[in-house]
C-alpha cells in the first residue's frame, strides 16, 4: 500500500475513502478550515487548500474530491507548483464529468501523471459526516487514462484495490455521453417532479405518497452546489438527454387514450436489465420477506441468517404499512446463499421468495 494520500476537498467520498484506509497508510487532509476542525478523527495531517508548499510534496498520490470547478482550478494550482516535486506523483479526481477534467489534468508536466476518475458510488448527502467505508465496495470506479499509458498505475490500482472497487476503463468523451443519460438527466427530471408536483398535493395530500413518488423524488434531495458544476460541464450532452427524454414523455401524454403497452414493454425490459443492487458492478440475488408489524420482527429475519454465516450484500425495507408489517428486500452475492436464506426464512415462520 501507498504510505500518504492526499485528499483535496474533504467531503462525503473523501471521508469514505479516508474511513475506509486509514489503518492503512497516511492521511493528508486538504480543505477548508472550519472543515479540517471537525474532521480531526479521518487524517493524520491537515492542510488548508493554499498550503500548497506543504501538502504538495511528499504523497504518493494526489486525489483531488472537491466540486468540479474546484478541481479545474487546483489543477491549474498544480501545474504552476510543478517545481516543488522531485519525484514523481499521480494524481485523480473524483469528478463526475471528465472531459474538462481530463484535458487540463493531461497537459499537467512531470513528475505529475494524471488518470481522469468517477466513483460510481455516493448519496443524495453530503459532507464528511455522513462518511461510508463500505460505500465504494464492488461499485464500478471508471477511468480514463492518457495516451502515453497503458495501464492504471500502482498507486491508484493499491486505491481501488482495497476499497474494493471495480476499475473500467473509459475515454473521457463516452464517460460524460454515458452519464448524461445514466445520471444527469435523471438528476433533473427527478428534480422537475419534486419542484412541479402541485401546491395543493404538497399541502393536502403528500403524506399519502407511496414507495413510487419516494423512489422517484429520492436524488431531488441532491445539493445544487455540487450539481451546479455537473451541469455547466456537461451540458451539450445533458441537453441532448433531457430533450429526449421530454418528448418522450410528451408522446406518452399523446397516446393516454390509445395505449401505451409498446411503452411500457421497452421500459420493463430496460429496468430488468439492470444489474441487481445498489451501485453494485454485478448481479445479486435478491430475496423478498414478508415481516409483521411487531418490535423485533427486522431482527428476528436477519439473525438466524447470521448465526448461519449468509452474508447479505444489501438490505431494504419496502412497503411498509403500520399495523400490517411490510416486505424486507435482502440480496446475496451467491445464488447459493439466497436459497439458503429462503430455507431458513421459512422454517422461522417467514415467507420468503425470490426475486
């Protein structure tokens, strides 16, 4: 393992990334003041961001987390510091566009190498508070590497490696035609039902939404400043996906009254091809349990599967109703373990099924 990484902007993922290898190498935290205060208990060394004289030299790997914006701008921070590096050092981003990204941090000079990087992980949260060791866990972690390389360097690999994180490979161009699709645009329109849903329903009737709305709504909760640098970015590509996707809805209002079953196929069959689980880089297998209304009930499920040693990848509840009980959603890497886990369900009285 690399003995000191350097974490520029210290944030949810870097607080993650921090959490998670902190036993196992130095920890260089760069940030804000108020923010290096409170996060004493993640770093072993902490900078504020002009320090650069300091926090430069010395790390075998550079991961710049901050908003977009700000990573463009320490890139530029680390060209014009090239000369306090005697020795080589790499140097990522966290970002969630790469072009822009990826063209300044090329053009870097030695001792810099620079790959371009996206977690496929995180939260509608932000901050180091809500810091998640197991957040990169299996998620893909893309990349995107210069011409001169040819393959992801030691140090980043170590990185990846012990977070458990699946590298891919990725021109920086296809990364940001990928994510306006997959990501940007439904940041938006998730953002459109929440900001339009009608006045009336928000003051009478919101309390009767159901998993569909909460689902749906669920990144609306997502914080502007860091979106704000996402859509500047990577905004051809957005506008692309977001127009498409209007005048898709636009023709489903048309067809209303004279059905929509064509529709309705092709999106099942999108949302069935989907991989199995939460930012998981392959299939789970997924149980559903039906639970009673009753303290201990969450317990009473999960217990008996860990004195068996099944370990689960991913846990859910879903529609939940008081008085009635709801259904737990639980997912194992194994097919093996998910039968397993429907065997012991039913033998403690609890229907389970697979999904």
């Amino acid at each position: 393992m690399f003995k000191r990484i350097t974490l520029v902007g210290f944030g949810l993922l870097a607080g993650s990334i921090a959490a998670a290898i902190r036993q196992k190498t130095t920890i260089r935290a760069v940030s804000s003041k108020s923010t290096l205060q409170k996060a004493k208990e993640l770093a072993d060394e902490f900078f504020e961001y002009d320090d650069v004289k300091n926090w430069l030299p010395g790390s075998d790997l550079i991961l710049l987390c901050s908003p977009i914006k700000h990573i463009l701008s320490t890139i530029d921070v680390l060209r014009k510091n090239a000369d306090l590096l005697t020795e080589e050092v790499m140097v990522s981003d966290i970002g969630s566009t790469k072009a822009e990204i990826c063209e300044k941090g090329f053009a870097l000079p030695k001792p810099f190498v620079f790959v371009g990087g996206h977690p496929m992980a995180g939260s509608e949260k932000h901050g180091f508070e809500h810091s998640d060791p197991s957040i990169f866990e299996n998620a893909y972690w893309l990349y995107c590497l210069p011409k001169n390389l040819a393959e992801l360097p030691k140090p980043l690999h170590e990185l990846l490696d012990f977070l458990g994180s699946r590298p891919v490979q990725i021109a920086p161009t296809d990364h940001d035609f990928a994510m306006a699709w997959l990501s940007h645009a439904p940041q938006l329109l998730s953002t459109s039902i929440a900001a339009g849903i009608s006045p009336e329903v928000v003051k009478n009737h919101l309390h009767l939404a159901g998993r569909g709305f909460r689902d749906m709504t669920r990144i609306a909760g997502s914080s502007w400043g860091m979106w704000k640098d996402i859509l500047e970015t990577n905004r051809k590509n957005i506008d692309e996906a977001l127009g498409t996707y209007a005048q898709k809805a636009l023709e489903i209002k048309s067809k209303l009254s004279s059905g929509l079953e064509e529709d309705f196929s092709r999106g099942n069959e999108t949302r069935h091809s989907l991989a199995t689980g939460k930012n998981y880089a392959y299939p789970l297998y997924e149980v559903v349990a039906n639970i009673p209304d009753e303290p201990g009930s969450i317990l009473k499920a999960l217990n008996p599967l860990a004195d068996e040693g099944i370990n689960i990848r991913d846990i859910e509840l879903m529609k939940v109703r008081e008085g009635v009980g709801g259904i737990l959603l639980l997912a194992f890497k194994a097919e093996n373990d998910a039968n397993n886990a429907i065997k012991i369900l039913e033998s403690r009285g609890i229907h389970a099924v697979s999904r």
